[in-house]
C-alpha cells in the first residue's frame, strides 16, 4: 500500500494550505501551514490539522505525490517525494514548557533539505553520545578475539557472525570478522560463503568487517598466484551485489577493524534506546508507522509498463493505469526518458504513443503497428 503526499488549499488565511501523509484514504500525518514549501524562509510554522472529513470535502486538492521514503527519527519525521525537485523535507516536531504555568504546548516546523543544510546544529552527530552498558558475545570459536572496552563480554555459540550485541537478551546486531586470508580462502567455497552471508543478513544489523585494504585484493604480490587480480574484484563486485543489505567494510588493520565494529555496536545501541524513549510519544495523528519505503519509484513503473507493449502507449493510457500521478508530472517525465534515449514517441496529440526504445530497437528492419519504425536506422517515421 502507497503512501501519498496531499497539498490542499483550506482557504483559511492564516494557515491556508493542510498537508498530509495518507495511504489508501487513511491519514497518517496531517498540518495546516502557511506555505505549501518552505523555500528560501528555512522552515514554516505548522499546527496540528484537525479537520473534519465534512470540512475536508470543501478543500481544493493541490498535489498528490507517491512518498518514496517516510520516517521517524527522534523528534523528526522524514520525507522523500517521488518528483525531480522539491523532495526532501522533515518536520521536527517539539514539546515546549509553558513559562508561565504548568503543562506544555506542541511546536512543528516544516523545513526542507536546504534549510536542515543551513540548520547551524548543536550537536556533530544524529546519534548524541550517551552512557549506555554495551553487552557484547563473541562466537567461542574466535580464537585471538578483538577487545570492547568497559563493555559486558561473553563468549558463546553464536547463531551467526563471530560478534554480536545483545540487547534484553536478544542478538539485534552480528558482524562478520574476516583477516584477509579468510577471505581469499573462502573465494573458493564462495557458494558456503554466499549461504553464510545470507544468514547474517536476517538479523536487524550486520556487517563483515576485513582487516584488509581493497586495494590488497587487487595486489599480485599479495595474491601469490592463486588468483589474478581480476577475479578478486569480480568476487568483491558479486559479494556486494548479492548482499545488498551487508556493508562490506575494508578496516585495513585489526586494531582499525576492532574500532570500527565497537563504534557500530555503540551507534546501533543508541538508537534502540532513543527509539524506546520516543515509543511513548506518538508524533503522528494516526498510530505509529513503521518506516516506509517505496517498492517502485514513479520512473520505474512507467518503464515497465511500457516495456509490456512494442506498440507503446499514449499518456491517457498511462494515466488510467496510474490515476494518482499528475499528467504534467507524467509528460515532463516522459520527455526526460524521450531526451535520455530509453523511450520514443510517434504521432502527435492525444495519438502520440511512448514506445520504450529497447523493444523498438527489436524489432529493426521489421514494419511497426504504428508504421514507427525505419529499416535502416530504426529512427520514428513521425516523431514530434
């Protein structure tokens, strides 16, 4: 289900425009603002929305636009819009004391990607530090294990990895140590390998640090002989491919490997903790979400449907198999593709059909439907 991003005219001169997270008609986040987008002010001052859905029935719809990614961090909730500008945002949402009497009050600022850039912050980081007890198991089989200062140590079997932290006696992070012959050892059981990576990738956090520098893998010397230096890339290259959600971090050195997993351990305990301490703050007007992220950007769905037909398809045929997307939006995209190469169009007005340039390139040599394609170049007979 589709998150969207809905910009309503109220026609309340204070807070004329309300802005909304919805999916499938419910609504997850909604604000009256004074603009639709901050631009150069830096952020806008919002109230909570509280609009009845009769009241509601009254607005004039603005803009709809697919959410390409929705979170929560802290006191933030952050925003990625499925459009070429004007998609990045957050809204940081405060809870201020009354200086004259008890209780407190809700402040939230719109603010955009430049504005959070221009944002002079306190703080270096997101993840501020704290003093937090680390608990760490290391896999028994680790014979010369790395160190984790004024942190709690165990040593057993481990589900997967060689390290883990453990929060409320659970595994919520396993990192997987590698020396750079353990890894060159394992390029040739590099199916064993892929199975053991897949397993370190089920857990919430993971990553296989190598106390190795990548440039090692590349290094005839270092190989001796057993492999050229372009299969250790094309291993590397394919390890990543296959493990997108594991960071392969190459820490040159055992003590820098050691350093980076403790801070990795660290950070991810952190966030669990101020994850837990906003659990009871609900910052949005509907239940919490967990985050979201697009399965297909606008762009991709609009390749696919017309890599499904070598006839193509004219913009109205788009919009009914994509009735929230704005046909202004839609047209500037297919222009775009048309300038980048991947699609072609023939005809001219309402008969002008989008024809995905791969499957057209095809069928060279060969009489189109639409009579678009040329025998000796391929070129549109009626492009426009």
């Amino acid at each position: 289900m589709s998150l969207y991003w809905i910009v309503e005219a109220t026609g309340n001169p204070r807070f004329p425009v309300r802005i909304a997270i919805e999916r499938e008609g419910t609504t997850l986040f909604a604000v009256r603002a004074q603009e639709s987008w901050p631009g150069t002010r830096g952020h806008i001052f919002c109230i909570r929305d509280s609009s009845l859905r009769e009241e509601r029935d009254l607005f004039q719809e603005l803009e709809r636009i697919p959410v390409l990614q929705f979170d929560r961090f802290g006191k933030s909730l952050r925003i990625t819009l499925d459009r070429p500008t004007k998609k990045r945002c957050e809204f940081l949402i405060l809870e201020k004391k009354y200086k004259n009497k008890e209780g407190t009050y809700e402040q939230i600022f719109f603010k955009t990607q430049g504005g959070i850039a221009s944002h002079r912050s306190k703080s270096r980081v997101a993840l501020r530090p704290i003093a937090l007890p680390l608990s760490v198991a290391i896999d028994s089989a680790e014979r010369y294990p790395w160190k984790f200062p004024r942190a709690s140590v165990e040593r057993r079997k481990l589900p997967a990895g060689d390290y883990a932290l453990i929060v409320q006696d659970r595994v919520q992070a396993v990192v997987e140590r590698k020396t750079f012959e353990n890894l060159l050892k394992d390029f040739s059981q590099i199916a064993i390998l892929h199975q053991k990576l897949r397993e370190l990738a089920t857990f919430p956090y993971a990553a296989v640090v190598i106390e190795a520098a990548y440039g090692d893998f590349l290094d005839p010397k270092r190989l001796k002989g057993k492999y050229p230096p372009s299969h250790g890339y094309r291993v590397l290259a394919e390890l990543q491919v296959m493990h997108p959600r594991l960071p392969f971090i190459f820490a040159r050195t055992r003590k820098e490997a050691n350093l980076w997993t403790y801070g990795f351990f660290r950070a991810i305990l952190k966030r669990l903790n101020r994850e837990a301490e906003m659990a009871d703050t609900s910052l949005l007007a509907a239940d919490p979400i967990q985050s979201y992220t697009a399965p297909e950007r606008l762009e991709d769905r609009i390749l696919r449907l017309l890599e499904g037909t070598l006839a193509g398809h004219t913009i109205e045929e788009l919009l009914a198999q994509c009735p929230e997307v704005d046909k202004d939006r839609l047209r500037k995209l297919l222009l775009n593709l048309q300038k980048r190469g991947v699609v072609q169009s023939t005809g001219k007005g309402k008969d002008r059909r989008w024809i995905y340039s791969r499957g057209r390139q095809e069928r060279i040599g060969e009489k189109g439907a639409y009579g678009e394609f040329n025998n000796n170049e391929g070129k549109d007979n009626n492009e426009s």
